[in-house]
C-alpha cells in the first residue's frame, strides 16, 4: 500500500514537472504556426498575383505584376534624388501623424474619463459626441481649412477629430461597464477622488483604453493619406496621388508599399502596447 502511494506521489511529481515543458512546447507551436500563416498567405497571394499577370489575366499597365514593382522600388532608392524626396514625404507624413494622434489620444481618454465618472459631463457632452461621430472627417476637413489654414495644422487637426472619437468612446464604455464593486468599495471607505480615478477607474477601464487607442492609430493612418491626397505639397498621399496623375503605377504602388508597412507597424505597436500596459487581458 505504501508502496503504491509513494508511486503515485512519484507520478504526479513527474507530471508537474513536465507540465511547464508541455506549456512551453504548445506555445511555441502556436508562435510558429501564427508566423508561418501570417507570412505564408501575403506571399501567396503575391504569387498569385505575379502569375495572373504573367499570363495576362489582370492589366499591368495598372496592376503591374509584384516583381516589377520591387524593380521598380528599388531604381526608385538608388537615384539620389528620388530616396530624397520619399523619405521628405514619409518624414512629413509621420510628423502629422504623430501629433495629430497625440493630441486626440489625450483629449478622447480625458474626455472620455469624465463622461464616465460625471453624470451631468455625459449629459452636455454625450449628444453632440454621438451625433457627430458618424459624420464622415472628410466631410468637416474644407471647414478646417478654412480655420486652420492649407498647412499642416488642419491636417493635425483632422487626425486628431478622428483619434478623439475612437479613444473617447471606448474610454467611456471602459469606464461606464467597469466592475461597479471597485466603485462601491472605494466610496464605503471614502477613497479620495483622485486615487480612485488613478488607481481604481482608469486601471479597470484600461482594456477598453487600448484598443481606443489601437484602433485611433489606423484611422489616424487612413485620415492623414486621405488629407494629402486632398490638399498638400509633400507626404506620402501626395507622392502616390502624384504617381498616378503621370501614370507611373510603379512608382505609385512604391507609396502604397510604405503606407502597407506603416500600417503594420501600428497594429505591431498596438499589440506591444496592449501587452505592456494590460498583460492580464492579452489572449
């Protein structure tokens, strides 16, 4: 009986001690099947793509085939003055980026925040955020224009409409359906407000916060190329808008390769972001 006992004892112990290897293991398998397929299927479809337009399937006046395109990328980075004036255009473009998003982050988590904790702050403000949200931004950018000028101002403040609704309302749904418990506690024992808001409110809301902010990051991407297709001298919607109007789509796709991989780069961002702040609610 002892014997079978000590056994036992034995075989769990040896269970325990591989279960943190076969953990280890399973995630490893996960992290090479997500590689595998995150880069398997783009590149599968680009050769789809160069085959449809080896054959004739698909125009390449207008769709030339990805081989041409990378020839075509890289004449583009060996004249001088080509790589110059691209890197001035991304260079511009991600100067607006950054402060536009900047500043609509901020101003949607505050006001966000205190729609959430002040009853009569969500009735002033609440219909006029929620009215205004669907309105297309493209729509009000002639109006900032004419307030903020054809520089970089109105653009800034293009992409910071767009941020700000899409941290805004996400920070009022994270604060609004945090655990109501956290609040009653806080309250019983008379938590000053601004550790509440700091340590209790904010915290609980933060999952919410983030993918506000993961999801400003595209829209601001998509507001500043769409803003300079519009109206401006340099960026990289300028480039590619000024691509196609002489017909050279090579070149053009060369913007839309480095718009594609600004794009990646902010979900990268966002996910190091959400694991940062939030590693508790990461799948």
């Amino acid at each position: 009986m002892t014997d079978a006992i000590a056994i036992s004892k034995s075989a769990d112990t040896s269970d325990a001690a591989e279960l943190p290897h076969k953990i280890l293991k399973a995630r490893r398998l996960r992290t090479t099947k997500q590689i595998v397929l995150g880069v398997g299927f783009p590149l599968f479809l680009l050769l789809l793509w160069e085959l449809a337009a080896r054959i004739g399937l698909i125009d390449q006046r207008f769709f030339p085939a990805p081989s041409r395109v990378a020839s075509g990328m890289v004449a583009l980075l060996s004249d001088p003055d080509e790589r110059g004036r691209l890197l001035f255009d991304i260079g511009a473009t991600y100067q607006r980026l950054a402060l536009g998003y900047v500043i609509g982050s901020v101003l949607g988590i505050v006001t966000g925040v205190a729609m959430g904790l002040s009853i009569n702050a969500r009735f002033a403000l609440g219909p006029l955020v929620n009215a205004t949200f669907p309105t297309p931004k493209l729509a009000i950018f002639p109006l900032l224009i004419v307030i903020f000028g054809l520089g970089d101002a109105s653009k800034v403040a293009l992409i910071a409409f767009g941020v700000f609704y899409m941290t805004c309302l996400s920070t009022l749904s994270g604060v609004l359906y945090s655990n109501p418990l956290h609040r009653d506690v806080a309250q019983a024992f008379r938590i000053p407000a601004w550790t509440r808001w700091s340590r209790i409110v904010v915290p609980a809301a933060l999952p919410s916060i983030v993918t506000g902010l993961k999801l400003g990051l595209g829209q601001a991407l998509i507001l500043v190329v769409s803003a300079e297709f519009v109206a401006a001298d340099r960026g990289l919607g300028q480039f590619i808008w000024d691509s196609w109007q002489v017909l050279d789509v090579s070149r053009m796709f060369v913007g839309l390769v480095v718009v594609a991989l600004t794009g990646g780069a902010a979900v990268l961002l966002g996910e190091i972001l959400e694991r940062r702040l939030i590693p508790w609610s990461t799948h």
